[in-house]
C-alpha cells in the first residue's frame, strides 16, 4: 500500500500561515501533520499532492515525490490537514468524507490516477471523482480535521503529552546544577541542551520535552506541558507557560502562554503572547504585548478571508504571518490576523486584520515593496546560517498576488 498526502481547497482558511508551506507542514505538539500522519500510517509518504505555487519549493525541500501518479494498486490518501493519532483501518475504494471534505481515500490505480491537485482542490470534482466509492468511518478519536489555526493551539497540549507518552524514551531527566526540576521523570532533556542555575521546569501539570543543544537561561520558568526545539534559546526571566510548542532555532522571552512558534523566530524581551501561532522568521519588538481574552469573557472572533468566524473560543491570541516585525510597545488585539512579510509600528492597537506585504504606521498603511522585503529576508535568513534558493525567492514574491486573491479587511 502506497501513502499519499494531500492539500485540499480548506489551505484557504488556514492563511496566511500556509502562503509559504503546505497545510502538512503545520505544527502542533512535537512537530508537523505529515510527521503524524507518517507515523500513525507506520509509513513515508510516497507522494505529496500540493498546490502549484509550493511544488517546486517542495521538491527542493524534501525528497517524496511532488504532484506525481503513483503506482500501485492500493493507494491510500490522506488529508494532509488531519491530526492523525491512530493507523486507519478501510478496504480498498471505500472513502471517509467528513461533510463535504475528504478525509481518507484507499483507492486503486485507475481511481488513484485521477486525483490529480487540481481535482483534490475542487470539491464537487473530488465528489464526482470518488462516487463509485464505498462509504466508510473513522473513529472520532483517531483524528481531528484542522479547518482553522486556533484548532492546532487548541489541541497543542494534549498532543504534547500524547507525543511525550508515546513516542519519547531514554531515563528522566538527570539533575541540573543550579536548576530545579520539578518531576523529573516527565522531563527529557536533549544532548547538548543548557539548563543554567535558577531556571525551573514544572512538569506538575505535563510533560516537557526539550531538544538538542537548548539554552534555558537563569530565572526562566517553564510549566509543562511543553516542547522546545532543538537550538532554542529561553531568556532570562521568561515565564513559558503551559501549552506551548516552540519550534527549532527560536528565541523567546517575556511571558508565553499556549502558543505555538513554527520556527526561526524571535520574541526576546518581555511583553505576552497568548494562545497564538506565530509563523516563521517572525521578530516581535520589545514589550510587543498580545491580547488572548476579551473583556466581556465571550466567544472570540477572527476574521478569515473576508469574514468574521466565531471561533466558539474564550481564549484566542494572534495568527501571524512569516516575515512579518512589530516594533517596541505593539499592542495585539484579541484574535487578529497579520498577513506575511508586514511591518508593525503603531502607537494605538493594531487592526483586527493586516493584508500581507503591508508597512503600517500611525500615518496610515502603505505596501511594504516585495523586493525590498525579499532583500531584507535575504538577510534574516543568512543570520541563521540559511538561504533562499530562487524557487523560494520565486514563491516569496508570487505571495502578494495570490494574497490579494484571499484577502480582505473584514
């Protein structure tokens, strides 16, 4: 049986964290959809099914094959927006529909070589495609269907612990000179990582997994349950609360709270972030300071492609785009939307929603250039040692025309 994950037409309502990445390579817990999808399947995917604008970006990036037929006769199809926690259990040409998305597809060849990436974003052309399929279920705890960015921070701590229980080995944490662990046994510390006198990991409430070559630095306080990637940087004093999910190369301080940062960004002096995602290349400026909880208590609204979604949610921070800065003392309202590569510099509270490729000043927004973005990118990259390869700069530049497609102040 071959693997085979896909994108469907739901990445829309999953931007602007995905105008750069697959709605696959989304976080939550240790790490990415497709990581859990490959490990539930107990299998590499054979092929991943992509939109257009990210193929070649992909192939660079990885090495399963991109937007190509597979070959065998029993190919099994996966959503690349499921939280799979479970292996998935149907016979071949039966399909799982959950409303009016695609789920799981265990198809043969002659069904398989149809569900091309144009046929996979259409969803009344998936429907005709797979009608003479046999209908199937999956159990409701097996896995969840991300349709909005608050889902991934909502199912962050319990996929922590879930990954922790499961997938982590090797002895509880060893004692650290100076430091205080707080149950050790639900802490795992990676080779190369620093744990400095007077920094405290609190695993009472969850597990906390720190990986390879991690500073946590003194007077830093961090309450499971927790991930922090490898190469990661905790500053003096920070207070890294519960439910959070740090990706590899960040740099974080001030006071964090169920949040999620996908990787190679900064938040390094004081100021709260709560119940957010936080893209990649990200630099929050001092004392830039989030919003998670209206002051009535009610449900939070976050505006998606042109409309308010009632998020059901009393705690909802921010979603903000890759390469996008705010400047000292930024204030983040409850639940808002910043689009890739912007620049934050008001005094007052920032807009509910900020289009992409956008400067925002007290005088009001202007575009910020795609090439003078892509110059100063160019830059922020080489800090962390990296490069953007011209099918990236491509895709980097391609993005303020698609999200002019999507995008619209609600």
């Amino acid at each position: 049986m071959q693997l085979l994950v896909f994108e469907d037409a739901g990445y829309r309502n999953l931007l602007p964290l995905v105008y750069s990445r697959c709605t696959f390579n989304l976080r939550c817990g240790f790490d990415n959809l497709l990581s859990k999808i490959e490990a539930a399947v107990g299998r590499t995917a054979e092929s991943i099914f992509v939109r257009k604008t990210l193929a070649a970006v992909m192939s660079e990036r990885q090495t399963r094959r991109v937007n190509q037929p597979a070959t065998s006769d029993d190919q099994l199809w996966i959503n690349g927006r499921l939280l799979l926690r479970s292996e998935i259990q149907i016979a071949l040409n039966s399909v799982v529909w959950q409303a009016n998305t695609l789920l799981v597809a265990r198809v043969d060849r002659a069904i398989g070589s149809k569900l091309t990436p144009e046929v996979l974003q259409d969803p009344a052309r998936l429907r005709e495609t797979l009608a003479g399929c046999n209908q199937a279920t999956l159990p409701a705890e097996s896995c969840t269907l991300i349709d909005y960015p608050w889902q991934l921070v909502q199912e962050n701590p319990a996929e922590i612990a879930r990954q922790f229980a499961r997938d982590t080995g090797g002895a509880p944490a060893a004692s650290q000179a100076g430091a205080h662990l707080v149950k050790p046994g639900s802490i795992r510390i990676g080779d190369g990582s620093r744990i400095k006198p007077g920094a405290v990991l609190d695993a009472d409430s969850g597990p906390i997994f720190i990986g390879e070559n991690v500073t946590i630095h003194p007077c830093a306080v961090v309450q499971g349950p927790c991930y922090i990637g490898d190469g990661c940087t905790i500053q003096p004093g920070a207070s890294i609360r519960s439910g959070c999910s740090i990706g590899m190369v960040c740099k974080v301080g001030g006071e964090v709270e169920g949040t999620i940062f996908h990787g190679y960004s900064n938040k390094q002096h004081d100021g709260f972030i709560g119940h957010s995602y936080i893209g990649e290349w990200v630099n929050l400026g001092a004392d830039t300071v989030g919003s998670d909880l209206k002051n009535t208590y009610g449900p939070v609204r976050v505006p998606i492609n042109g409309a308010s979604v009632d998020t059901g949610e009393t705690f909802v921070g921010a979603f903000i785009g890759d390469h996008t800065k705010t400047a000292i003392r930024t204030t983040l309202p409850t639940g808002c939307v910043i689009g890739y590569a912007c620049n934050i510099a008001v005094s007052g509270f920032v807009p509910t929603f900020v289009p992409s490729f956008t400067w925002l000043t007290d005088g009001g927004r202007q575009v910020n250039d795609p090439q003078k973005a892509l110059a100063l990118a160019r830059k922020v990259v080489a800090r962390r040692n990296r490069s953007y390869s011209p099918a990236e700069e491509t895709l980097f530049l391609s993005i303020q025309q698609t999200a002019g497609k999507h995008e619209a102040i609600v």
